[in-house]
C-alpha cells in the first residue's frame, strides 16, 4: 500500500503542476502538446486539460505505449494489461467512476474517465506511470513528455569496415550483418572488394572465429551483401538472367562454406534514374530467386532498403515483405553531406522524416518483418532512443545499427535505458 500511496501522491503533485484558472470541463487555454519519446504524438481526438488533469484518448497512448486495452460497451470499462504471469500489470477504469483498480486494488484518480467528441478520454498521467513510462511537465510551452519504458526488441548489428572495436557487443545482439562481400562494378560477387572485403585474422580472432562465436551465444550470423548502382553494376545483375543466377550460386556458396545464417542484401541506388516500374520487378524477381536458393540451403533472408520516401524508387516493399524474413528500413541519408562520421556537418535525420517513412513502410509491409535502420554516422546519445522511440510507438520487429565501431558510450548508454537488449 506503502507504493501506491506514493504514486496517487504523484498523481497528485502531477495534477497540481498542471492546475490553475481551469473550469471542470476542457479549459480553453492554448492546446496541450504532448511529446512520447521527444516526438509529437497522435491522437484520434484532441487530449483536453479538466480539472487540471491532462485528460487523452485511451485508445491512442495504449497503442503508442504497446499495451493491449479492450473496452467493455455493456459496464462502461476500460481493461488494460501488460505483460505476462506475476509481472502482469491490470488496470481497469471506468467510465464517469473515479475509481480505478490495479491488480485489484482501488486507487482514487483525480477525475473520472470521461467520453468526448466521441472518444473517451483517460488521465494520462496516472495510465502512462502505470506501465512504467516517465511523465514531465512544462508549463511555459504547455508541454508533456513521455518516455517509454525499456522493451525488448530486435537487434541486430552491421559488422563492416572498421568495427572491431564493437566486437565484444555482437552477444547482446540478435543478429549481426557481416559486411565482408559485395557485387563489384562488373556484376560479379566478390570478398575482395575494396571497402567490403573478408578481413585478415587479428590475433586468435579470425572472421570465422566471430561467425562460430556469435552462432554459439545465438547470435544469428549473416552475410552481407553490398552493391550500389553508381555504375550500373547492380542494374546489370537484377535485370540479366545470368548474372542473377550466377551471383545468387556464388552468395550461398559463400553463406554455406562459411557457416552463416543467413543473407542480407544491402544493394542500394536502384531507381534513380531508370524506369521505377522495371526495377522494381527486375529486383523482386532478383530476390525471389534467391529466396528459393536460402529457403533450400536452411538459410534466413534480409533485406537493407532505402525508405519509401526517398529518391531511390526500386524496390517493392509489398512484394519484397512477402519473400524475405525481415526488412531493415534505411530511414537515414536525408540530408546532405557525406553521412561520414568525420563530417563535421553531419547531423541527426530528421525525425519527421523517419517517421514517415515508417508510415509508408507499414502501408505495405506486415510490421512484424520490419526492422528501423539507425545512421550512427550522424546520431547522438539523444536523437538516437527518439528514433528508437518511434521503432516503439509503431511496434516494429526491431532496430538495426549502422554500424558496430562507430557507436559511443552515451549512445551504447542510452540505448540500453530504451532496449532491453539479448544480454
């Protein structure tokens, strides 16, 4: 009882914070803005201050917040769980009651659910701090924040280029993308490239040391594949017979021999400047080839793709989400610049940006298969979890990092207060 006196006394600090010269229905002051995980959040009615409570649509923050709510029409109340077995949190409201129960056990709100402009609207501050999410106020802007608890999510780690340092990361990790083989500018499938390449051995530790130690802790090892089109080369391989079938014989042999997992096509620049509609079918009927080709090897399938909204139109989401396991969403490169981590313009995506092309991508893609694609170039220890935020608020599969070593401890830090990661 000691808690939950501590948090009605919270509740009430909270509602204090926000009383004033308000009337007992939605106060005609200027309009709340509320913020989850530093990002304007959506409603399907607009949230209203009574009584000095910040009062929102409950059907909303639940589904931002991930947790399940259904709504009983015959006894007016509102159920909302989450989690599983003791650790499970239920609160149940009732319409007009100022009572609520958690785990059975009565709790006084401030004001009563209430219906609205055809939604019902619940104290925000009260639900959110249920399920473990951190609620501010700020009365100059007339702003609340919300910051999602920690939640398990998928990982997984680009390993390319210079990212040994990060080695010691790959066990907390779902997944991890080796980047040490690409299609070079004569359509061929090569581990020695200049930039994506097999490494040398560095010490006792050896490329096939990383892919059996990952393996063991149940890592999945994949290996990738980098293309771009700045010659024509990748256009070359999706849209000639030959070359697809020759490329996808050398992938999964590389794959196989090697012990990987999986595949995970990073083969950007499609659709710039040729026919969008003939890409797109060069490329899907690319990756369904080579879907075959994994499917009968025992291997997983991933594909890195530039966002809907960018300047790259060749890829379809909808049919590519229905050939390969999973989706990583390039949400990033919006800006210019060389996206370098030496660029000293280099700034963090805008989020505005991402969002959308989160939006788009579940539009056309079950969001279970997607996975938000994070720029380490450009992030910092703070626009990094408000992305990582969005991966939340749309309940996607996950987050994918580009790329291990580049990676501070801040933002390892941050991340770890937002994902729960493997280990």
């Amino acid at each position: 009882m000691k808690k939950l006196g501590t948090l009605v006394l919270g509740i009430s600090i909270f509602a204090a914070a926000l009383s004033g010269p308000y009337s007992a229905v939605a106060d005609a002051a200027p309009s709340v803005k509320i913020l989850l995980d530093g990002y304007p959040l959506s409603f399907s009615g607009e949230p209203a201050v009574i009584k000095g409570t910040t009062m929102v649509p409950f059907r909303s923050i639940s589904e931002a917040l991930g947790i399940t709510v259904t709504w009983n029409q015959a006894q007016k109340t509102i159920s909302a769980v989450k989690g599983e077995g003791g650790a499970a949190v239920n609160v149940k409201l009732t319409l007009d009651n100022p009572e609520a129960t958690v785990n059975g056990v009565p709790v006084q709100l401030a004001v009563a659910p209430r219906s609205q402009g055809g939604n019902t609207l619940i104290p925000l501050s009260f639900f959110s701090q249920q399920f473990g999410a951190k609620v501010n106020w700020d009365q100059a802007s007339r702003t609340v924040s919300i910051t999602s608890p920690q939640k398990k999510m998928y990982t997984l780690g680009f390993y390319a280029i210079s990212s040994f340092s990060d080695a010691a990361r790959i066990p907390s990790l779902d997944a991890v993308s080796f980047g040490w083989s690409r299609i070079d500018e004569n359509g061929k499938f090569t581990t020695s490239g200049e930039t994506f390449k097999w490494p040398e051995a560095a010490g006792e530790i050896t490329p096939q040391s990383l892919i059996t130690d990952a393996s063991g802790v149940g890592t999945t090892p994949y290996l990738m594949v980098y293309s771009s089109d700045v010659k024509g080369e990748l256009t070359k391989v999706v849209e000639n017979a030959e070359y697809r079938k020759q490329a996808i014989s050398d992938m999964i042999a590389a794959a196989t021999v090697n012990s990987f997992q999986g595949i995970m096509l990073d083969l950007e620049g499609l659709g710039l400047t040729t026919d969008k509609i003939a890409t797109r079918a060069a490329f899907t009927a690319f990756v369904k080839e080579l879907a075959a080709e994994t499917k009968a090897a025992g291997l997983k399938l991933g594909l890195a793709l530039h966002p809907l909204n960018s300047s790259y139109q060749g890829y379809d989401y909808k049919a590519l989400g229905d050939i390969a396991d999973e989706l990583v969403v390039m949400a990033y490169d919006y800006r210019t610049g060389t996206g370098n981590s030496s660029d000293t313009g280099a700034q963090p995506e805008p989020i505005a940006k991402v969002d959308e092309a989160i939006r788009l991508a579940i539009q056309e893609t079950d969001k279970d298969k997607l996975i938000l694609g994070l720029n380490l170039h450009s992030e910092n220890e703070d626009s990094v979890t408000d992305l990582i935020g969005l991966a939340k608020r749309y309940d996607l599969k996950g987050i994918a990092l580009w790329r291990l070593g580049l990676i501070s401890a801040d933002e390892w830090e941050s991340m770890q207060q937002s994902v729960e990661f493997k280990q």
